[in-house]
C-alpha cells in the first residue's frame, strides 16, 4: 500500500472514473472487482515468466475481455 496520502486519493479518483468510463455511474461489484483485477496485472505477469511475448500477450487478451465481459 502506498504511504502518501495525496497519491492514494489521486489513484482512487482515477479508478473511479475509469470504472464510470467503462460501467456507468453505478458499477456492480462483480464490475468493480473486474476493474481491480485488470488493473493490477503484475503478479498475473510475474506468475507467467515462462511464456514467450506472444503466448503473453494472448494471454492477456484473453484474460482481458473475459474481465470486460462482466
């Protein structure tokens, strides 16, 4: 967790328009939880060293519109 306060608001406020952006004004759980997930990918990344780029990227893609479908 980031320890400057100004800094965790500012990302909070970013995540909230984001998911407006993407959901509407009244983001289900399921929606929100689908946000938190894409926009963290780096551990998914870190757990999936083993793959070439391209085996990644679809990866990714796939994991991505599974995300947006919710």
């Amino acid at each position: 967790m980031r320890r400057n306060e100004r800094i965790n608001a500012e990302l909070a406020r970013l995540a909230t328009t984001a998911m407006r952006l993407l959901y509407g004004d009244e983001p289900t759980d399921d929606q929100r939880a689908a946000w938190f997930l894409a926009s963290d990918v780096g551990p998914v990344i870190a757990g999936l060293r083993h793959l070439t780029d391209d085996e990644l990227r679809e990866v990714l893609r796939r994991l991505c519109l599974r995300v947006l479908r919710v």
